[in-house]
C-alpha cells in the first residue's frame, strides 16, 4: 500500500510540474486577450513580461517589427522566458483603421494579422502622400464606419486582409466594431497615463522604459534581467 501511495503521490507531482513548466516551442502558439482587449503571446506565467505600445503609422514600430519580433519569439517566448504583449497608441485615423483590422477575427489570427500590416508598412503608407485632397476629407469626416471604410479602400487594405483570409463583408463587420473602437481608444489613454510620450514603447513587468525605443536598447535590458 504504501509503494502505490507513493507512486500516486509522484505521479500527481509530475502531473503539476507538466502543468506549469515551459514547454520549448509550444508557447508561440499561446495567445491571451486582456479585459482591456490587448494581445498576449507565450507563456502567462513567463519571469519576464513584456509589454509592446505600438502605432501601425510609426515607421519606428516597422523598424522595430522587422528587427525583434523574430529573435523575441525564436530565442525566449518559445522558451516559455517572456511573454510579449501588444497595446495600441493609436495617433490617427489611419493607425485607428489598422488596428481595428489586426484586431479582427479570432486571438489566434492577431500577431500574424500585426506583422503583416507592420512588414508592408511602407508600400500602404505611401499612398497618403499622393491622395487628393478629396480623399483625405473621407478620411476625417462622416460617419466612423464611412470613415474606416474610405482610409480601408483608399490604402489597399481590403487586399491585405484578403491574403489573410476575410473577405470584404468580414473586412467591413470588423471596421463597424464600435466596441473595439473604444477598447482601442481607452489604450490609448492608458498610454498617456502611464507617461508614454513616443512609439514604439515597452513596459517590463510593469515598469515603463525610459529612453528605450528600439531594439538595441531593449535588448541590452532583456539581457541583463535574464
């Protein structure tokens, strides 16, 4: 009796200690979406907890997209070191009209959705330099749904969603979401509450970084808390 108690006792034990200990390339699949509707990726429980504000206009946060997003999840999410969060500072129309669209569909699809808007950054921005000054009415003026929807066909997003799999009538659900609308919007405040003054922004454990607002910098305060 008691070798069998004991081998139920161990065996609840490596029962727990699966539950709770990094799973090395399981973690990139882990997605979490807060109360205040931000993305998390990778382990909840992870030593390091990462928090990105980023705004999809900022040629900085492209930078930094194509610089760290791949190193961040290949060298500590996947091994259950870090999780990265994803909150928005959303500065203008455009950005607002990005981030409903990352936002949209399933947890699952939000990083991917991110990345893709983040990587072609500089060919859909373009076109705001040669839009007509018609153009650029629809994009202030109207409705909210009219609105998203002018700056959507203006910049070619509709043919960005569509290579992520949402066609039109999904696009538009998404861009009529006045719910995340407001989610978007109260980050952003958060944002200047907790002092931000500048994209791309990063909290660890909570702690604002000041003066770190690329890679590099970043990356030398990982380092130094692993």
């Amino acid at each position: 009796m008691r070798l069998i108690r004991l081998a139920a006792i161990a065996a609840a034990a490596l029962l727990s200690l699966a539950a709770t200990s990094p799973v090395p390339g399981n973690w990139t699949a882990k997605v979490a979406v807060t109360p205040t509707g931000s993305h998390v990726l990778g382990n909840p429980n992870a030593a390091l907890k990462l928090s990105e504000y980023i705004s999809y206009t900022c040629s900085h946060c492209a930078n930094f997209d194509r610089e760290a997003s791949d190193r961040l999840r290949v060298n500590m999410v996947a091994q259950g070191k870090l999780s990265v969060e994803v909150r928005h500072l959303v500065r203008d129309p455009i950005d607002m009209t990005v981030a409903m669209l990352t936002n949209c569909g399933p947890p699952t699809k939000f990083f991917a959705n991110h990345t893709a808007f983040l990587r072609s950054q500089s060919h859909w921005l373009a076109s705001a330099n040669s839009a007509s000054a018609a153009q650029q009415s629809r994009w202030t003026s109207g409705t909210q749904r009219s609105r998203f929807q002018a700056i959507a066909s203006d910049f070619g997003f509709y043919a960005i969603m569509e290579t992520r799999g949402y066609d039109r009538m999904a696009v538009e659900r998404c861009l009529a979401d006045a719910n995340m609308a407001q989610k978007l919007a109260s980050q952003t405040s958060e944002a200047v509450r907790l002092g931000v003054d500048g994209t791309p922004a990063f909290l660890l454990n909570g702690e604002l970084l000041a003066g770190t607002h690329d890679w590099q910098s970043l990356k030398a305060q990982l380092d130094a808390r692993l």
